[in-house]
C-alpha cells in the first residue's frame, strides 16, 4: 500500500492533495491506512477529458474488443480476490465468504456481458431497405443500431463494495456498450475500491485501450461527485444508494444546461404478503425464511424485506411468535458503517417509542457501541395504523422488519395501493391463493420491479430476465434494470443512417451481415 | 359543430368554461368558430382518473384487441380525411394535399403500431428457467416482459397538426404499449384535434374499451398541460414543440415528488455538410434540394437544414448564387400562427441586423402583414464569425437557411464539434468523400440521431429502423425515438416474475408460449 493513496486518473495517479480520507474498520472504529487524497477539481476534469477522449476509439471497439476487456477485468479481479476479500472485509465489516461470493458473482456478471457483446446482437440492428419505385416518394434505405451515449459516471454502492461498486454493473453495463467510465468510489470502502480500480486499469493496459477509458476518482464528501455529474462531457450517471442521495443527483443531473439520464437505484421496502394458504402449511419454513431474508447481510441490502403484510387470528399469531422467536435471539453484527449505524438506530428508536407499534422482538447489541454493532427488531402494526402513518412505509435500513396484519382482504389491497414504488414483493402461497389474488397481483405489477412467489426478495439473480429496477422512488427510472444483460440499454441511443453506402456503415449494418448478428431487416428477423 | 366545443373527457364532454379559446385561420387573421372551452382543473383530475381506472382494464388487453383498436382509429380518421383536411387547412394554413398526406401517415403508423402489437414480440419477454440443482444456491425461474407505465400526457404539435398530434406518434406508441392517453390540444388548432380525438373516442367506444382510455384536453394558456403533467396519475410525456416548451415540461415533471420520464422533440437545425466532390457534381441538383427541403411546409420542419457547411472557392460561389436565385424567388406562404411568424420576422430580421452575416436573398413578403405571410430569407457567413456568434446556431423556424463557408476541413470538424444536439445531419459526396470524412462522420454520429447521405433531413420514413430523436437539445432522452416501432419503447417498462407458476404468469411468458412470439428463453432466441 502507498502512504498516501490517489486516484486513478487514466493511467496516471492523481496528485496527493490536502483533502484525504480514510477507511474504517467499522467492527473497531478504527482508521485503516492508507489516507485517500480527494480528487481536486482539476483531476475530475482530467478524468472526464480523457474519458471524452478515449470514447473516440472505444466507442468503435469491436464486440470481441470490448468482450476481452470485460474478461481481463474478471480474470484481474479474480486474481485479487484475496486481496479483496481481505481489505473487503475490514472495510464493511462484511464476512469473508461474502466478498468472496460478491467477487465471483462480480465476474460472472463481467462475463454475462462479454458474451452479449461478443453475440453482438443487442444492437438492435433494424434495416429497412430502399425501394426507388415506391410513389408518390421513393423509399430511402434506413438502418439503425444501438450506440454508446459517452463517457458514463458510476457512483458505489456502500453495501456491495464489489459487485454494485467499482467493477459492478454499472460499470460492466456502461463499458459494455462502449462508453468509459469515471468511478466515483464510495467514501467507505476507499482501498476495496483501489484493488477493484487497479484491475480495471490494468485490465485496459493489457487490452491496449485508449487512457481515459477508466478513471476511480476518490472522494471525502460530495465535491467530486457533484462536479462529475456537473461535468458537461459526462453523458449519463449509474448510482446505488439512499433515496436522498440518489435524488440529489437526479435533480442535478435534470437542472444541467444539457440534462442527462440517472439510473440511480434508491430505496425499497419489498413488501411480502402472507395469503391465506401460506400460514396454514408453511409458517415454520417461511418464518425461517423471512428471518434469513431480512438479516441477511446485517439487512443491509437493498431488496430486503421491510414489511410483511398477513391477516390477523391465530395462524398469523403463531407466525409473529416464532419469527420473534428468531429475531429476538439474532446475533449482533457489525454494519457497514457509522452512518448506516446510525440511521439504523435512529430508525428503531423511533418505531420503538411508535405508539401504533408493537415491539415484538428485539435482539441484543450495544446500540451505543461505536463498533456498529446492531441487533434485529421486529415491530407489529394494525393496518389501519399502518395506512394512517406513511413513515412507517419509509425504509429502515438493517436488520428489521414490520408486521402488519389485516382484518381482511379489501385491507391487503389497501396497502398495495398506498405503497409507493418498490424494487420488488413477494407473495406466499398456493397457487389457488395467487389465482384468487389476481386483483392484489394487478396492483402489485404496477408498484415493482419484480414479484416473486413463494420465496425470498434478496439474493438477485444475474441473468438475462433480471429486472433490479421499479418505479420510483425504487429507482429514477423504471423503464431499465441495474442487474441482468438489459441494464445495458441504459447507456446507449439508436442512431440512424439513411441511404450510406454499405462500406461506409458499421459492420452490424453492412449489406451481408459480416458479423453474422441477429438484424431486424425489413420488419424480418435475419442472421443473413 | 357545437356552439361551443369541450373537451373529450372518457365518453363524456367536458363542460362549457368561461376560459375559451379559439382557432384562428393565419391566411387572414379572422377567428374560426366555435368556441372551444379550455378544460377545468377539476376536469383534468376527471380525465386522468378516468385513464388511471382504464389502465387496469386496457394494460392487460391482447395485441389483438389493441390492434383492432389502432386499426379502428385508422379508419374513422380516414372516414373523416376531408373534414379533418378542411379544417386542418383552415387552421394552419398548410394546403389539402399536404393534411391528406399527414392523415395518410398517421393512419399509416396507427397501423405499423398495430401490426407490432399483435405479433407480440416486441414485449421482449425473457425466461430463465430454473435450475434447483444448482451449487451454491438453486436458480429461481425467472421471467420478464415490457409491461405499460401507465397513463400517459401527450402534447399535440403546431406544425403536423394530424401526424404529431391527437392520433400521432406519441399517442399511437403509447397506445399500442397499453397506456391510457390524456392529449392536451394544441391551442392553434382546436377543430382539428376534435376531430382526431373523436375519431379515438369513438373507436374506443366501437372496441368496447373502458371509458378513459382516451381523453382529449382543450386548454389556452399553460394551465392544462401543467396541471396535467403535475398529476400524480401521470406516468410519461410525449411532447413536440419549441425548445422552450419542452424544457418546461422536463423542469416540470423532474421537479414532482415523483418524477416521470418526458420525451420532448423539440430544436434543431438539422446541418447539412457539403464535401468536395458533391459541388463538382451535382451542384444545380443539392441547391435545387436543399430550396425543397428548406421551403417545404413554409420551413416549418424539425427536421429542416437551418445550416448548410461547404467550403469557399468558386464552386461555393456558384452554389450560393443558385441557392439564393431560387429562395429570393420563393413565394410568400403562409405560415401556421401568429406565434410562428413574428418568431420567424424576429429571427430574420436579427440575422439582418447582424454584421458576421450576409443576406444572399430574401423573397417578397410583407413582413408587417397580420397574414402571417412569410417569404424564404438566405444568410451567409464565414466559419470563423459562426463559430465565435452562438447565436447562429439556434433555431430559426421557417424558411431560412444559413450558409457558412469553411476555408479547410479542419474548420468544418470545428463546427460540428461545437455544435449541439440535433435529429439530423446530412453529409453530400461521393463515396470517396465519405470515406475521407471518416472522422467528421464520427463527430456528427455523436451529436445526432440520424444521418443522411446524399438526402435531404426533411420526410421521416416511419419504419421499424428509423430514429427521429437525438442528444438534448433535439430531444429531452436521445435514447429512444418518437417515430418508427422504437417508440414503443418510451412507454413500458419491464417486469419480472420469480417462480410464478405457469397459469398465473401473462401469456406472452407462460409455458408452452401461446402465443407464439419470439422469446429469448436461456439467452436463446425461440418460438416455441
């Protein structure tokens, strides 16, 4: 490690500057060296300039170009996984096997998108061919393809310091399509981002791509990050994080001379609704669900569940009973940070002293602990107190979660209506209550992102159908996806060339179909 | 006609408002009855609940039944084509031939909205299937679609008052989506959009679809359009109009406690580059195009080529001398509101007044006329004086065109590397040329959404492949289109669904695939 770390400008390092900041090992309170000096204003030019620049060759790079790439960076970062493992783990207080897994999945989300560029058919190559004949007007040749919007700012998540992070899908998704891109590293896991950020630059190194194709700016509060979205070269921003922070950037980002798009992935609380049949088969398993599902992680993930919506009487009793029975007994663990510690005991703090609230459970820990220690809490709620206090649909962010029982179905219904944007909800049980729920599913379908029968919101998969996104405040904008190969439509526009001769196109829409992609050719799918 | 017009509110009329507003014919200034009541607040909330409760319903119709509907719509617009010309020409002062081809393409792309609906691939849908087996963790079924956003604001446009209007693009792909439309009228031409929106309501009415899933807004200021995308049942806009207007809107609708996505098409001055081999050439052909392509609909075009690049020297010279023998000979039209045509007399009077400027020609015209009669006016300038004069780059809508002379390439590569975000770009040559202009084809491709060789910017094909859309200030979001089947996309938002069992999924995921569109099934593409 350097005395001083820098960021990582191109393939230079910025300059050490007066402004720095530190990891800490939230589990102690203590710093971890090294200090990270803040990008000046100067350095966030810099970073953007040669972005701007390198966009010139990287925008052009091949399918198997860009595809190498994104494998370089797997094969780097798999080769630090040690590394990152360690410094992970110290940074976030998160377990070994946790980094580890975030790491492989990291990688294989890299490499899910080095097969969609090098298959190349996500273009949505469209031709439309010229017809001289037609009257009264002749008919142009028209042809369009998907191309990178420019230099792309991704913000880190504070609680996937790998895989929502610096090599994460914002980034895998924006380098994918074409566009370089500026990392803005979360402030909290400054050195994670350093080893993650060295992979990527070598990764370009070894692959021989323009300087500039990636930068890691570090910062100590929200200087960099506002003078990156300010940036008139940066044409679009990825973020994971708070509701206020992501909003803020959304309002910067809109209030530009030229405004650009945010995907920024904010806040959820994956409501789980309980039908009747769930309870009267399964309540144990999915008491023990629940409970995995809502600590998993310190319940520092954005899809876990916050709020469980079942009926009242002795099924939903015995329920309540035993998932108390679990989270009284959850052991404490260490968040992420102090801030998050913080806001997760203000949160619990002000549900327990809720008069609508019933405490039901709550697990030890040292809430005035400075290492960030935090139990579990279980709250329950009438859904008529419920639908009366809106804060009590605001996330809280860590290992809780809220009851909330209905005396009927027309109460269910309420509450779906009530709720605001979400990343996803669950439904438990049969398929004859899913059947009969057609209207609860209806509404739901209009509020998230994804809806999961008969198991759990966290653990998202990567793969092609993923959909991580939901209509705000889940996210900025709901028409996209963080996670899964669709994420890459965020960062690139079709763009149309009338009447070019073959030669002149790019290969997805020369005559002949050179690289052998899936074309749209007049109204006809065609690998020819 | 009714004495007094009102809106069409689901299957109802709105009710007769103290606040009017009138069509006004611009080829003598006198008023065209009757009266059209601008809609209430109250009215307003009226129509968009009346969209929120169709959207239950009409999101879920099949591609067949949204298809009849476009189709029907078709129809009872082609059943009205000589009302809606006679009153559209009255209204704007463009000739009948050019209405009846408005409504031609309009019921065109009414149609090619249908044909794609009901073949029913463009939903996207993606299926993962589950592998329980699988080490660490089971893999979940999971399977996703596009699913409509909800109702949508669309803002009729005053220079296609039936192709970018009531029925146009925005209305039709959000239909075809599956989203309720709430159009807000453009105030210069009432009559029309009544008969537009009677067309729809009726179709709606014929297809038996629930009362709300068309609405029809009249309203004289900015009070309607504002209340209308302030609405929290509000969930897109689509906008065409001035740069002004759809920045308003984009402020407007970042600025809600839940922010919405707006496409605005709204400036451009659609540049057409002229390389060396096109003047050698074909110099009588480009000039006589370039007057057609400028004049056409009295220069009233987005897509109207407001700049034209080509280098100095003789060939130059001579182009000029035939551009300006033919625009100094443009008949006087008229043009479509008052509005319109003291922003044009202010544009070119300002450009006369300008001293980096020349004026080559200018047709007679009275300019002071209340007839809103404008003649064609060509300018001229040298590279350095535009490049150091913003100002001539803003849009001057109407039939004015700037030439600017470039002694070297280098200094064509500076313009269009200062130059903002436009729809289109338009490069003349040989393919030699082309080819040698490799570099300033890469500038333009990240400045514009669509290239033209040898062509002129004005008549936008609607197909699957083209791309009317592009970088801000052209549009609010260069990354979709608002012409060709694209648009579709501006609209819905994907949906995912987790281990849902087959009977309860939409059909376009079950298994088996009912209905036998293109899915991409384990990053295959299949039908079956």
């Amino acid at each position: 490690m350097n005395l001083i770390g820098r960021s990582i400008i191109g393939y230079q390092r910025g300059a050490e500057q007066q402004e720095t900041l530190q990891g800490v090992d939230p589990s102690t309170g203590l710093k971890l060296g090294p200090a990270y000096s803040s990008a000046s204003d100067e350095e966030v030019g810099r970073a953007v300039e040669l972005a701007r620049r390198a966009y010139g060759s990287y925008s052009r790079a091949s399918g198997r170009q860009k595809a190498d790439f994104l494998r370089a960076i797997a094969a780097n970062l798999e080769g630090r996984a040690d590394d990152l493992a360690e410094r992970g783990c110290q940074e976030t207080g998160l377990p070994d096997g946790r980094i580890q897994m975030e790491t492989g999945r990291t990688c294989g989300q890299l490499r899910l998108f080095a097969e969609l560029v090098e298959e190349g058919s996500w273009v949505d190559a469209r031709i439309d061919r010229a017809d001289p004949d037609r009257t009264p007007l002749p008919k142009p040749d028209v042809r369009s393809m998907m191309r990178p919007l420019g230099p792309v700012a991704v913000f880190c998540a504070s609680n996937f310091p790998i895989a929502f992070s610096v090599a994460g899908g914002d980034t895998a998704s924006a380098l994918a399509a074409g566009n370089p891109v500026v990392v803005n590293a979360h402030f909290a896991h400054p050195g994670t981002a350093e080893l993650a950020g060295t992979a990527i630059r070598q990764a370009a190194e070894e692959c021989g791509l323009a300087e500039g194709v990636f930068s890691l700016l570090f910062g100590s509060g929200l200087r960099v990050g506002r003078k990156l979205v300010s940036h008139p070269h940066i044409r679009a921003v990825g973020f994971t994080g708070s509701r206020k922070g992501g909003r803020a950037l959304m309002d910067l980002a809109a209030s530009r001379p030229e405004p650009i798009p945010v995907f920024a992935e904010m806040s959820s609380i994956n409501p789980i609704f309980l039908l009747p049949g769930a309870l009267s088969r399964r309540t144990d398993q999915i008491a023990q669900g629940l409970y995995g599902s809502v600590t998993l992680g310190v319940g520092q993930f954005c899809t876990k569940p916050g709020l469980v919506v079942l009926n009242k009487g002795p099924l939903g009793d015995e329920f309540a009973r035993q998932l108390a029975g679990q989270m009284g007994a959850a052991p404490a663990a260490t968040m992420l940070h102090q801030g998050i510690h913080q806001a997760y005991r203000r949160g619990v703090q002000g549900r327990s002293r809720n008069q609508s609230l019933e405490l039901l459970a709550q697990s030890a820990s040292d809430l005035e602990d400075p290492a960030c220690q935090a139990g579990a809490a279980l709250f329950r709620a009438e859904a008529a107190a419920f639908l009366k206090d809106s804060s009590l649909a605001d996330e809280v962010f860590g290992p809780s979660t809220l009851l909330v029982q209905t005396g009927d179905r027309n109460e269910m219904l309420k509450i779906a209506s009530a709720m605001e944007g979400q990343l996803t909800a669950t439904l438990h049980g049969t398929e004859e209550d899913l059947k009969e729920c057609s209207d609860l599913v209806q509404i739901l379908e209009r509020k998230v992102g994804r809806l999961i029968f008969n198991g759990f919101p966290t653990g998202v998969e990567v793969c092609p159908a993923m959909v991580h996104s939901g209509p705000y405040p889940a996210t900025s904008d709901g028409r996209s996806t963080s996670v899964g190969s669709r994420a890459i439509a965020r960062f690139c526009r079709p763009v149309c060339y009338q009447d070019f001769p073959s030669s002149s196109l790019p290969p997805e829409l020369q005559d002949g179909n050179p690289l052998g992609i899936r074309r749209l050719v007049d109204g006809q799918l065609a690998r020819g």
